[in-house]
C-alpha cells in the first residue's frame, strides 16, 4: 500500500494530495495518519516542497471539514434526528449520536472543532453538529483551519524527519496500513450490526 500511495502522489501531485485529505474526511479510504508522513518523506526526497505540502494537506482536510458542516447547517438537528432514525446504520449513526455529539459542541463550542481535528472519527464528524447549532463560518474555518494545521504539519515533519529511515519504517509501517485499514472496516461492520439489532 505504501508504495502505492507514493506512486500516486508522486505522478498526481498537489492535487492528488489535496484530494485525498478531501476524501478522508467524507470518509476515509487512506487515513491522513498514513498519507500525511509519506508526503513528508516526497517533500524531504525534493519532490514536493515542505510548505506546500502542509498548505494543500490542510486545505484539502479544511474542505472536507466545510462539507459536513454545510450538510449540519443545511439539514438540522431534527432532519438529522429522523434520518439516523430511518437510514443511520449505513452511517453507523444513531438520534442519540446525534443528541450527544449536538450536547457536546454546545458545551465547548470552537475547541470542540479545534480538538476534533486531533481525534480519528470525530475529525470527520464534528463538523456536523457545528453547522446544525449555526456556528459562524468563519470562526468554523479558523478553528478547523488552526486544528489541521497542527495536526497535518506534526504528521507531514514525521515524515519528513524519518525520510533517511523510509525503508526500515516502510517494512513495519505497510502491514500496519492494512492492519489499521482492516480494524476500520470490522470497527464500521459491527457498528452496522449493532445500529441494526436496535
């Protein structure tokens, strides 16, 4: 998978990069744990420059981020209550999810976006509750904006720190892709199982 992921980014670019952090928050095919540190090592190799690496990986995450939050503004709490009740076991989501992620943001409001970016699965999903409570946008894309970047810039300098040990790092690194990726998938089964049994 690691070798993969190189190849891609490294014939598609920017946009290849950007895309994938986009894609990762709508829902995640290559997680940005995985993406993020080999763009480092592209970046640290002299194929892709350090700053422009951390820019695009931010914004595509950025636009993902702003997706969910215009589907919260624009479908509601109630909306959002009533297709978790019909149709959220597809999402794994349940009108209590909705009600504590909801409860939750209201209680800490933009350091909940902030702290969500850090955090695998919430990254995705706190964003949703920001556009149902009307949070601004644009204290929404400072605090997702500010989030990302810590995040995406500590994952791309690990990898770009560890560029001389790329290979060593790549033989453990690889399996535990596919290990993190197979522990997502059974993690999204039993959660489908387990929305279905209520």
């Amino acid at each position: 998978m690691i070798d993969w992921i190189i190849s891609i980014m490294s014939s598609g670019g920017y946009p290849v990069l950007g895309g994938l952090m986009f894609l990762e928050n709508l829902f995640p095919p290559i997680p940005s744990e995985i993406v993020m540190p080999l763009a480092g090592f592209l970046a640290a190799q002299g194929r892709f420059s350090l700053v422009m690496t951390i820019a695009v990986g931010t914004a595509g995450t950025v636009l993902g981020a702003y997706f969910w939050y215009w589907i919260g503004q624009k479908v509601g709490e109630r909306r959002l209550r009533d297709f978790a009740e019909r149709h959220g076991r597809w999402l794994t989501l349940s009108p209590a999810d909705v009600d504590r992620a909801s409860a939750w943001f209201r209680r800490h409001g933009g350091w909940a976006v902030f702290v969500g970016r850090f955090v695998p699965g919430v990254r995705t999903l706190i964003s949703v509750p920001a556009g149902v409570a009307k949070m601004p946008l644009v204290p929404f894309l400072i605090y997702s904006t500010l989030g990302s970047l810590v995040w995406i810039g500590g994952l791309t300098m690990l990898g770009y720190a560890l560029e001389a040990q790329y290979r060593r790092v790549a033989g453990w690194l690889d399996p535990l892709s596919w290990l993190v990726l197979a522990a997502f998938v059974a993690w999204y089964l039993w959660r489908v199982l387990r929305q279905a049994r209520r």
